[in-house]
C-alpha cells in the first residue's frame, strides 16, 4: 500500500489540508464535556438560567465550529481519494494495455476487471478513510485520558484499565477476521468470471437449455463467497458487544467510585459526567480505529492485487521508437526457423516454422483445429514474441520495429469479429481516422458489406450496439473485413474471418481480395479450415500439430501432402453427394 503514495502527490494540499480540520474538531469534542461539567457545577447547582443559557450557546457553537470542520475535512477526503483512484485506474488500465495477449490470459479478462474495479475502490475507501480518522481517532484516545488525569487522576485509573483491555479485544478480534478479507477477493474473482461467462454466452447457455445449471454453478460460488464473510461477520459482530461491555463497566465503576469522590469533595458531579463523556468517545474512537484497520486490511489484499497486474512485466516490449526503414528486395515476411511456447505451457504450440512470402503474393494457411494457424499469425503484428527464431517484415526483424509502425503496416481479421458500440462510421474509421465516405464505401464493396449497410435506414451512420449484436454473425466479419481494408495496409491477415460467409459470398469475397492485392501489391494471409477458401493461393502451408508438414500450390499439395489432401476430399467429396 505504501507504494500508492506517490499517486497522492498532487492532492498533497487535501491530505494536509483534511487532518487539520479533522484535529480541529477533535479538540473541539474534548472541550465539550468540560463546558457540559461547568453547566451542571455551576449553572444547575447555582439555578442560574442565564449562565446555562450562555455555555449552552458555547456548546452549539463548538458543535457548529466542529461541523464545519467536519465538512471542510470530508471534502478534503473525497477530492483526494477519488482523484487517487482516478489515477490508480489510469494507470492500471495504461498497464494492462501494454501487456501482451500471453500476461492477459495468464492473469484473466475477470480478474483485470475485478482488480480495476472493485480493489481500486477498497483503496479509494482507505485514502478517505485514513485523511479522516487517522490522526483523529487516537488523538480522541490519547485526549480524553489526559483530560480525564487532568479532573481526577485517581479515577483516571479505571481508564488506564479498560483501554488495554478495549486494545486486546479489537486485536483478538482483526487478527483473526484480517486473514479472511484475502480470501473473500479470491471469492470475488470466481464470481465475476462465472457473471462474465454468462452474460457473454447467453445465447449459447439458452440453447443447450443450461439456465438451471449455470444458476446452481453461481448459486455455489456466491454461498462459497457468503459463508466466507458469515464467518468473518460472526468474529467482527463480536467486537461491539465486547467492547460495550468493558466500557459500560468501566462507566459504572466511574459512577460508583466518583460517587465516593463527590461525596468526599474531591470532584463535582459535573466532573463525574465529563468522564463518562471521555470514555464515550474513547469507546467510539477505538471502534472507528477498528473499522479503519479492518478497511485498511481490505485495502492492503487489494493493493497486493493491484501491485501483482503493476508488476507484470510485458514479454512484448516496444525496443525501438524512431521509425525504421525496411530492406529492399527482401521478402515482405520471412519465418526463420520460428518456435513457439505459450507462458506456463510445456509443449511449443509451433516448431521450427520457417517459409517467406513475396510482396503481393496470397498464402493460404491451413490445418486441423488446434494445429497453431492462428497463433502462427499472431506473431507477425508481435501479439506474442517467438520463444526461438524470428519474424521478419521487410527484412526487419519485428522485434525492432516500433509496435505503431509495424501494426500499421498491416489489417488484422481477428477469428471472432469484434464491433465496439458507437455508428459504423466510427467503427471504420479504426485504422484510418480520416477516412472519407469514398473510402468506407470502397472498403465495403469489398468486402460485400455495401449491400446490406445500403438498406440500412440510417448507412454509415447507424448505430452498432456494444459487440454487434444487431448484426448477424455474417455481417459482422464483412464488417471487419471492410474495417481491415480501409488505410490500404501492405498486410493483409484474415484469421479464419469468412467462417460464416455461405460459399458464394466467400469466392465473391476472395476474388474481391485477389483483385485488390494485385493493385496496390498487397500480401494477403488466409487462415482457414476450407480447402477452397486458399486453394487459389499462390502457396499453401500445411500445418499439423504446430508443424508444417507440407508447402506448395494447391495441385502440388494434393499429389504430395496426404494432410491436405485428406481435408481437401473430405471436404469436397461431401459438396459432391450434396450435389
């Protein structure tokens, strides 16, 4: 938690500012009982009205001066921990942007969310919480004991007596609920993620019927997550009983023994009521020092949180900021002798990929489900870094490259087409801020999007809800496939991105793509499960089980790759008995 200081630095006139107010009515609240002691020694034993009547008037008015304080202190607090989170979630989510896809999915999408979220607010809480009661709860203990010595020292024993035993009872109590705030954020995760996952596939989860488990599956982890802060609630709900009680005691032993005193002359009775005031207020003081170690226990698990995402070190670092220049007549990407393992996997996703691609050449990528086409892909924008080898774009190692330089070079398909909420202007606009409606529109026809956007009532100017969930599934990969083409990238890289085009809007889209890359000598790379969709490639690359088993054009591969070959009549020969 210490760490998070320097984020303070610049509300360092609040958090001065806020414990000097805070202080202020402090000192104001210990004079209240003696100014009460003088109403009741004076004004009441004396029946002097006008004298009850003018320290009543002080008493309001170190209330009005205190509650003023109160609120200079409160704003204090507030400007100072919400600009604290402000900047704690600017800088987390700067963070998280930096890392890689490798640190994200170690860490998980739920978690990020949970730790931007939900721990930054425990903090923000512990900021507020410590300009307020910081300095002036103790200052609240250490002054009614020596205002207490100051009336009767004698009877200031009693207090000498119950604080430690008030001191023990709050320690035996947070050292054993302390520990159990670190597993109720645990909780929180399991939860988030469960919340996430079915919002997000809802559709899915109503299609297989699964409503019911998904609810027993969130049933569990919010009970799991219940009996954790029940237990932590039965030992903290022991606190105010406890504490109540050694203080009530210690109240009647005052009454009891200042009753002797008054009766001895030692103390006025007013005197025995400003004690019982003292004690009042050590009472709440070290309960409001409890709430603050509980709340600052809860901020420190979750500053332990934040620090862990903080100090993720990104395997993807951006070496280089000048621009560089690229090689001529070098090949636009060139795989040498490339490895890949994923963080935390044993086994290489990908072994010793080495192949080149010429400036406007097509090359089809295919293979069995989880043979390594994409991650294959991913490494040529630098999603992720080879753990042996290199990728090489125009003769540059990718590495070298500034991560804004090489990434514009290209336009990516990702396999699930992604829309963000906004029109679809905006969402064309990603690559090429400027782009003008002539070329959105070129984009689109393309892609064969222009259709359909032109029956919109709204075209480029209607909205895209959050994700594209007013779009079909077809819809949205044209879309993204438009959005890839806008900016004239020299790279063109369709992940699997026609999966839901029918066969007839895929060759229109592929011949589309052909033409277009023999015009602006654009490198195209289809990754895909259909022999069709790359048989047309200049060259095709077999992968199987994270190698390349075979490399060639389509008539090549068919007399010697059995893998291809096997996809290739497995498929058609399916399309022959439809026909």
């Amino acid at each position: 938690m210490l760490r998070f200081i320097r984020y303070l630095k610049r509300f360092w006139k609040e958090v001065l500012i806020g414990p000097i107010f805070k202080l202020t009515e402090a000192i104001f609240e210990l004079i209240v009982p003696l100014v009460m002691a003088k109403i009741i020694d004076v004004g009441i034993a004396n029946r002097d009205i006008n004298y009850v009547l003018k320290m009543g008037g002080v008493m309001v008015l170190l209330g009005v001066v205190g509650l003023c304080c109160a609120m200079v202190c409160q704003y204090c607090a507030a400007r100072a921990s919400q600009g604290f989170g402000t900047v704690v979630r600017s800088e987390m989510f700067s963070h998280i942007n930096r890392l890689s896809h490798g640190e994200i999915d170690q860490i998980g999408t739920p978690s990020l969310i949970t730790r931007i979220t939900n721990d930054v607010n425990q903090m923000q809480l512990a900021v507020a919480m410590l300009i307020r009661l910081l300095i002036r709860s103790p200052f609240l203990v250490l002054g009614a004991a020596v205002m207490a010595v100051i009336i009767d020292w004698k009877l200031a024993c009693i207090f000498f007596i119950a604080g430690p035993l008030v001191a023990m009872v709050l320690y035996l109590v947070l050292s054993r609920s302390i520990p159990f705030y670190r597993i109720i954020q645990r909780k929180l995760d399991r939860i988030s993620l469960i919340t996430r996952e079915n919002l997000s596939g809802v559709r899915v989860i109503r299609a297989f019927s699964r409503q019911e488990k998904e609810k027993e599956r969130f049933l569990e982890a919010s009970t799991d997550q219940m009996n954790v802060s029940i237990s932590v609630g039965k030992i903290s709900a022991l606190l105010n009983p406890l504490t109540s009680v050694i203080i009530n005691l210690a109240i009647a032993m005052v009454i009891w023994f200042g009753g002797f005193r008054v009766e001895s002359g030692g103390m006025t009775q007013g005197e025995v009521i400003a004690f019982v005031n003292y004690l009042n207020q050590i009472l709440l003081a070290m309960i409001a020092t409890a709430n603050l170690f509980v709340i600052i226990t809860k901020a420190a698990a979750s500053a332990a949180r934040v620090n862990e995402v903080l100090d993720t070190v990104p395997s993807v670092l951006n070496y280089s900021i000048a621009d560089v220049e690229g090689k001529m007549n070098e090949p636009k990407i060139a795989f040498n002798h490339v490895s890949f393992a994923y963080p935390s996997a044993g086994d290489y996703s990908l072994t010793d990929i080495s192949f080149e691609v010429s400036s406007g050449q097509t090359i089809g990528i295919i293979g069995g489900t989880g043979c390594g086409k994409s991650t294959l892909v991913n490494l040529i924008p630098r999603f992720y870094d080879t753990s042996k080898g290199s990728v090489q774009v125009d003769g540059i190692d990718v590495q070298k490259y500034p991560m804004k330089q090489l990434r514009k070079k290209m336009g990516l398909v990702p396999q699930k087409a992604v829309l963000f909420s906004g029109t679809l202007r905006q969402n064309m606009s990603w690559h090429k801020k400027d782009a003008t409606d002539e070329e959105i529109w070129k984009a689109l026809e393309i892609a064969q999007a222009a259709e359909f956007v032109r029956k919109m009532p709204d075209g480029l100017d209607t909205v895209i809800l959050q994700g594209g969930k007013n779009l079909s599934g077809g819809q949205k990969q044209r879309l993204t496939i438009a959005r890839a083409l806008i900016g004239a990238p020299e790279i063109l890289i369709l992940d699997d991105s026609a999966s839901a085009l029918d066969f007839a809007t895929d060759a229109a889209l592929r011949r589309s793509i052909a033409l277009l890359a023999s015009q602006q000598e654009m490198t195209v790379l289809i990754v895909s499960q259909r022999a069709n969709t790359v048989r047309y490639a200049n060259k095709i690359v077999v992968l199987d089980d994270g190698k390349i088993v075979g490399m060639g054009t389509h008539e090549q591969l068919l007399k010697d790759c059995k893998e291809y070959a096997e996809i290739y009549w497995s498929q058609n020969e399916q399309a022959d008995m439809v026909q």
